[in-house]
C-alpha cells in the first residue's frame, strides 16, 4: 500500500495497513489519524459511526479508520503546498 502523508506529502510504502503507531518516515507524522483517513473531508470526518477525535492529527485507535491511499495528500493541507513551494524559491534563488 502507498500512501502521501497528509502533513508533508511524503510517499511511503507499507506492506498492508497502517499500524496504531506508524509514523511517517519524513515528518514523524501519525499515519494511524484522522487526517490519513479516506473518511476525513473538508475538516470532520464522514463517517457518522466514528466517534469524535480531539486531536485529528494526533494517534488514534478508530476501528472506521481506513487509510487514504493516493499519490497526493488532500488539498488545503497546507504543509506539502509550502514545501514545494519554499523548494521552487530555492531553485529561482540559487546562483
């Protein structure tokens, strides 16, 4: 299973499912959370058996979670857009 890290887009590669307490190999982000979860859209989650999770990027033990796999993390996660970006400033900058 490939998955992007919703905090920095980060590909990783997992022999089959994401464990309670994986974390991305870039960023140290929880991949077991609610913003990995194909269920969690537009900031809440969809699923409306899930009970609520304080802390949406925070390690969770929901047994809806059901990971997010793509190539791209959700739009408006804001961190990976920055990187990329801060990387093509450093691109046009270098002399």
């Amino acid at each position: 299973m490939r998955i992007a890290c919703f905090s920095c887009g980060s590909q990783t590669e997992l022999p089959d499912k994401v464990g309670f307490r994986d974390t991305c190999p870039s960023c140290d982000a929880y991949l077991h959370c609610c913003a990995q979860c194909r269920f969690w859209s537009d900031g809440r989650c969809t699923e409306p058996s899930a009970e609520k999770v304080g802390d949406p990027r925070g390690i969770n033990f929901c047994d809806w979670y059901s990971a997010r796999a793509q190539d791209a993390p959700e739009k408006g996660s804001g961190k990976a857009g920055r990187s990329e970006a801060e990387e093509l400033w450093k691109k046009l900058t270098e002399k």
